[in-house]
C-alpha cells in the first residue's frame, strides 16, 4: 500500500519562508513524477510544481522563482520550498506521486499565510 504524507504547513506572515515534505512509505525512484498541488477555499485544485523520477522540475509561474521542489532519495521524501510568502498562497497543500497508471495522494497539509 503506497502512503504519502504531507507536514510542514503551519501559519506565516507574508514575506514568510515554509518547507513542506511529502514523505512516501516506499522508495520514491517507483514514481513516474511526483507534485505538489494546492487548493484554495472554493477554487479548484491546482498544480505548483513536479519533479521527475530523473530529477526534472517544473514550477508554475505563479510560484516561479518563490517556489523550489527538490527530492532525497535517500530519504523517500519530496520537498517544497517556500519562500516570499504571499496570502494568496493560502491552501491546502496536497502532495501527488504517479507511478504507472495509478496516481496517489496524501491526505494535505494546511498552508496559512497573514498579511
């Protein structure tokens, strides 16, 4: 059974750094790609950044040049570095891995950011 999970949210003030780290209970070289998404209260769910099982990396340019994923493999663990925090950047932060034809989640990690 594949399990991610998110931590690393929490509250900050804008102009505000976080890290957030998706941890897999497996080795992360079976994924394809893994994400970060967020969601926002009301608004769909969208993409921030991937990063491929060869260590490829894209950012949205909303976050681009605020945002930076990187990966451990040693560790099983995918990050997102967050700095230059905005209040627009308020969500729940959702960490995705496809592996194959399936595709998994975690269960979130709340991100809060105060003007």
């Amino acid at each position: 059974q594949v399990q991610l999970v998110e931590s690393g949210g929490g509250l900050v003030q804008a102009g505000g750094s976080l890290r957030l780290s998706c941890a897999a209970s497996g080795s992360i070289f079976s994924f394809n790609f893994m994400g970060w998404y967020r969601q926002a209260p009301g608004k769909p769910r969208e993409l921030v950044a991937t990063i491929t099982n060869t260590g490829s990396t894209n950012v949205v340019a909303s976050v681009k040049g605020r945002f930076t994923i990187s990966r451990d493999n040693a560790e099983n663990t995918v990050y997102l570095q967050m700095n230059s925090l905005k209040p627009e950047d308020t969500a729940v932060y959702y960490c995705k891995g496809v592996r194959a034809a399936s595709s998994y989640w975690g269960p979130g990690t709340q991100v809060t950011v105060s003007s």
